[in-house]
C-alpha cells in the first residue's frame, strides 16, 4: 500500500502525468469556448509514434499548436527564447517550435497549400507568469487568456481555408506519415 501512495508523492511520474492530464484539460475546456466563432479544436492527435499534439486551433486568425504546460504554484518567466520555471530553463521553446514546424509540413503537404502553424504554450496554475519581449517566436499565454488573445488575432484565413484545413487535421491518415 505505501508504494501506491508513494507514487503520488510530488515529483513522482504518476503524479507529473495526472498533473499535465490536469493542464491539457484545462486548456481544452478554454480553447472550446472558440466554437461557434469560426473556429475548430482538436486534442491529443496521436502521430504514428505514440506521441501527441496536445490541441490544434484552426480559425481565422490561423493554424495553432497549442501545448498545454501545468506549473502549480510557480513563477514562470519567458524572454524571446527561453521560459524558466522557478528560474530553472525549460526546453518548452524549442519543443514547441520543433512541433509547430512539424505540424504545418504534415498539413501543408495533405493540403497541397503552404499551412504556417503558430506554436503556442498554455501556462496553466502558474503562481506568476512574466512574458517578456516584443515580438516572441511562440505565443506563451496564461489558459485563462487562451480563447480570448487567439479570437482577438486579426483574420488570416477565409472560412473555406479554415475548413479545408480542419477536414486534413481531422482526418487520422494525415497523421499517420
């Protein structure tokens, strides 16, 4: 029985798999709130490796790839390329930005169309968020602003480019290459 427990504990990897569990629900219930707007949401699209893209938001303001970051009751900072996190760096960045350039080869070639993806990282539970800098390469956002900062982004994409791109994001095979 203590060894159940014990895998609770904090820093245990049960308890850091049901905390982003935690995270990604919280950004997917937000990112929901988009619906009806002209905007589609997908969530935990599998590739053929195992690993996921936590959420998809495709709208008029773009193709995003949302990862969804739970970090309870610390102080996260981010400056053009770097987040930390209690001061300590993070690789969030760049897996971020590795997973967008990702996504839009898979989903500019099955559209047969350039399709830019936005990487984006939802900072869900954080004590404090600081974002500095201009004109940063990933969108860091607290999930309480997510629906919100992307709904207010000026249009870049017409509603059939928008479907055409949800009906390829959808489609299981895409993500199968």
């Amino acid at each position: 029985m203590l060894r159940l427990i014990d895998r609770w504990r904090p820093g245990s990897e049960i308890r850091s798999w049901a905390d982003g569990l935690t995270g990604e629900r919280l950004t997917a219930r937000r990112l929901n709130r988009l619906r009806g707007r002209g905007w589609f949401t997908l969530h935990a699209i599998q590739w053929a490796s195992g690993a996921d893209i936590d959420h998809l938001a495709i709208g008029p303001a773009g193709v995003f790839s949302i990862n969804s970051k739970r970090h309870r009751g610390k102080v996260v900072w981010y400056g053009d390329a770097a987040i930390t996190v209690n001061g300590a760096p993070t690789r969030h960045i760049a897996v971020s930005q590795s997973e967008a350039r990702r996504v839009s080869r898979v989903l500019s070639r099955r559209c047969g169309v350039d399709v830019p993806v936005r990487p984006v990282i939802s900072v869900v539970d954080a004590a404090k968020l600081t974002v500095k800098g201009a004109n940063p390469p990933v969108l860091v956002l607290a999930v309480e602003h997510l629906d919100r900062v992307l709904s207010g982004l000026s249009p870049v994409l017409a509603p059939d480019q928008v479907a055409r791109i949800y009906s390829a994001a959808r489609d299981a095979e895409t993500w199968i290459g």
